[in-house]
C-alpha cells in the first residue's frame, strides 16, 4: 500500500499541471516597456546643447542661428500651421541659361506652405489654394480630401526653446542640398543642360536672415551638366539662389472678380461654395491693396493717402543717367490712382546706400524692384508675387533688358524719322530716349 502511494505522488510531482505551476511567470507582450519610446525621446536635446554660446543670432519672423557651420530655424508654436510663402527666385545666372527671359530676379517657383508638427519631426507642408468651400460646409471635407497638402521636407526636432514656445530644427540640409522645388532648375533646364548632379563640395549657404515678416536665404549651387549654357569644357552650371519665406496677412484682403474688359495678371479658383450644379470656376484679379487712411474723407469723394502706398526702388545697377526718367515714368501713374480717390498712391525710390539700408538687397521680398538687366533680350516684362488665397500682390519685380533701349531707338528712327529730323540718327540723344522711356 505504501508503494502505491509514494508511486502516485512521483507522478503528480512529475506532471504537466504541477510543471507549469512551478514555472516563472512571463511578462505579457503587452506588458512589455518599448525600447523605441526611449529612442524617440532621446532626439530631442537640451537647448543649450544644440544652440551653444557660439551661435550668431538674428530675430524677426522667428530667430535663425548660425552655429559653426549649421543653421537653425527657432519657430514659434504660435506660427505653426500658418499660411506663408516660399518664394525661390535667381539671384545669379551663367550667360545664356534658360533663354531670353530666365535673368537675375526671375521668380522660378512660388509655394504656399505651413509648418507641421507630427510626432518628432516638423514638416513643410505645400497647399493648394485653388480649391475652396467654407468652413461650415460638408463639402469642405472633400475638398480638403481631394486636395492634399504635400509634405515637402521633413525635420527632426532637436530641442525646445527654453520656455517651451518654439521649436527647433537644423535647416542646413534643406538649404544646401538639391531639393528640386528650391532650386531653380526646372525639368527643362535640367534636360536642355543634361544637369547630373549638385556638387555639394562646391554648393554653400551665403547666409540665412531673419527680418520682421520674412526670412532671407542667399545660396550658392554648382552642378554638374554635360551640356551647359556657357564654356562647355568645364561641364559646370554655377547659380545663386535666393529663398523668401514670408508671412501672409492673417487678415486676407477681398478678392476681387476678373472683368475681360480690362487687362489684368489673375488667378484661377474653383468654388464649391457655388450654387452651380458644378464646381464653378472664378477668375480673381492680382492687385495691391490699397486702403484709405481716413475713410471718412474718402468715402466724400476726397484725395487720401493710402495706410501702405505701393513703393519701387531702382535697381542699383540701373545707369545713372537713366534713372531720373524710370522714377518719373513710375510716378506717372499717381494720375490713374488719383482717379480713384488715392493721392500719392505709388512712389519710386532711388536705391538706398549701405549707410542707409545695410540689408536692402533686390532679392529681399520686402522690396519691389525695377530690375535692369544686362541682357540682349529686346523687351520688358513685369511678374509679381502674389496671395494664392486672394490675389493680393505682395511684391513685384519690374524687368527691364537693356537692350530694350535699341527697339525703342529703332520705333523712333522708323515712325517718325520722315517727320522729325532728331529721329534720323542711330545715336538717339539720351534727352529723347530717357522721355521714351518714361512714357
């Protein structure tokens, strides 16, 4: 009987159910602390330790700091997912790229963005305006479904300002790399050229800015490209690039509708708002916005100053002789304006010395300027920036090709030489070509 039971105790002892009881408990998986949040908190770093005693700061739109050879944006949380502007123009060329019109000053790609915070990382989103439908509407929801914001570039977030209000990023990347939206080279410069690659051994950020409403990049690229526009042998396209990212006006001027009766730059947008029984296509005008310093006087018919009148400066390379008849052609139109109720509505400036204005620059965006090019291109044109959401004209760059001067020479020689013996001369005075010019 004994052996009986010490038999059946061995077993029990040796059994599965006793085994497992005797056994170590495992954690849950879902008990399990992750490594990876360990991981992603340790990105972010203490503000003193990325932006050191050494930084070189500037503040305006938001501080920029230069450390050794890096640059930070400290962006307030405040201008996150605000609409602004990404304005990538040439600020120097080689002879010959692009053609007849791609100069210094060229405007090569304009992009409304926000900046976005996601996890760990600050994004620049790309928007599209040209789809609208209000707030309160249900179709607003598909119109923003089917009109997605584009992430341009993506960021890790390296610290926090010091009272937590503003994040900070290193921008370095974005801004001496080949982001094809920032870069100038359109697809048919890259394919006319055969452009291969950016050289980043000999591509540099000149500096970065920071001003009241905008921030200011200067940017050297150098590519590599088997066919370009001048001395072919060095198979090298040398550029200078400059980037405005600017503020828009929270409070949005009214757009205003086109009228084909008169000339006008405008904008194309689809309003779902419409009672159409489709998406109704609206064409709104680009103009400046002019607004009355005493609307009461001018709501009587009287002449009022403007609060922000519309200001050109002369471009520094602009012939000395030349510029009093461009600053009186420009000022010409203070008589249109007159007509509708402004009175010193425009005014043009000569360009400020580097006493007065030590950062006026004809790439800054806070500067509408008449550009003169040196260039054998015979016209004159006349692009500017404007609010995708309204049409409202934040700056302007008049382009004058110097060699527009011989077709009006020519103009002058051929209609009026049989009447006018000043005219028959291929050296037309400079009293004759500057009133030309002003007219």
């Amino acid at each position: 009987m004994k052996k009986i039971i010490l038999l059946v105790l061995v077993l029990f002892s040796f059994s599965p159910v006793n085994a497992q009881f005797w056994k170590k408990k495992k954690p849950k998986k879902t008990e399990a602390v992750a490594p990876a949040e360990k991981k992603k908190e340790g990105k972010t770093k203490d503000y003193n330790s990325i932006i050191t005693k050494e930084a070189k700061t500037t503040s305006g739109l938001f501080k920029v700091h230069k450390v050794t050879d890096k640059y930070y944006f400290e962006i307030p949380n405040n201008l996150l997912n605000k609409d602004m502007l990404l304005v990538s123009k040439f600020a120097k060329v080689p002879q010959g790229l692009g053609g007849g019109y791609v100069n210094a000053g060229t405007e090569m790609n304009t992009q409304m963005i926000i900046w976005e915070r996601f996890e760990d990382k600050l994004l620049i989103k790309v928007k599209s305006a040209n789809s609208i439908a209000n707030d309160s509407l249900p179709i607003n929801i598909s119109v923003k479904a089917n009109n997605n914001d584009l992430t341009l570039f993506a960021f890790d977030i390296n610290a926090f300002s010091k009272d937590s209000t503003a994040t900070v990023i290193d921008v370095t990347k974005f801004f001496s790399t080949d982001v094809k939206a920032i870069s100038g080279l359109s697809p048919e410069i890259r394919d006319a050229y055969k452009v291969k690659n950016l050289d980043e051994s000999r591509s540099f950020i000149n500096y970065i800015k920071a001003f009241p409403l905008n921030i200011e990049v200067l940017q050297d690229f150098t590519y590599n490209a088997s066919k370009p526009s001048v001395l072919e042998n060095t198979e090298t396209i040398s550029i200078q690039m400059s980037q405005s990212l600017i503020l828009l006006p929270e409070n949005q001027m009214k757009p205003r509708l086109y009228d084909s009766r008169v000339g006008w730059f405008t904008l194309n947008k689809y309003d779902y708002n419409s009672e159409e029984l489709k998406s109704d296509k609206k064409t709104y005008i680009r103009r400046w916005r002019l607004e009355p310093k005493d609307l009461e006087a001018y709501a009587r018919g009287e002449l009022v100053e403007p609060i922000k009148p519309i200001v050109y400066y002369l471009d520094p390379a602009t012939p000395e002789k030349l510029r009093p008849y461009i600053k009186k052609g420009v000022e010409e139109w203070k008589k249109a304006f007159e007509t509708a109720g402004f009175k010193n509505a425009i005014i043009a400036k000569y360009p400020p010395s580097k006493e007065e204005d030590p950062d006026f620059s004809p790439e800054d965006i806070r500067y509408s300027v008449i550009r003169y090019v040196a260039s054998t291109t015979r016209n004159a044109i006349g692009p500017s920036i404007s609010d995708p959401r309204t049409g409202e004209i934040i700056e302007s760059d008049i382009i004058w090709y110097h060699n527009h001067l011989r077709s009006y020479r020519n103009r002058y020689l051929l209609e009026t030489g049989a009447a006018n013996p000043a005219a028959r001369t291929l050296q037309t005075s400079e009293e004759e070509m500057g009133e030309m010019m002003q007219w």
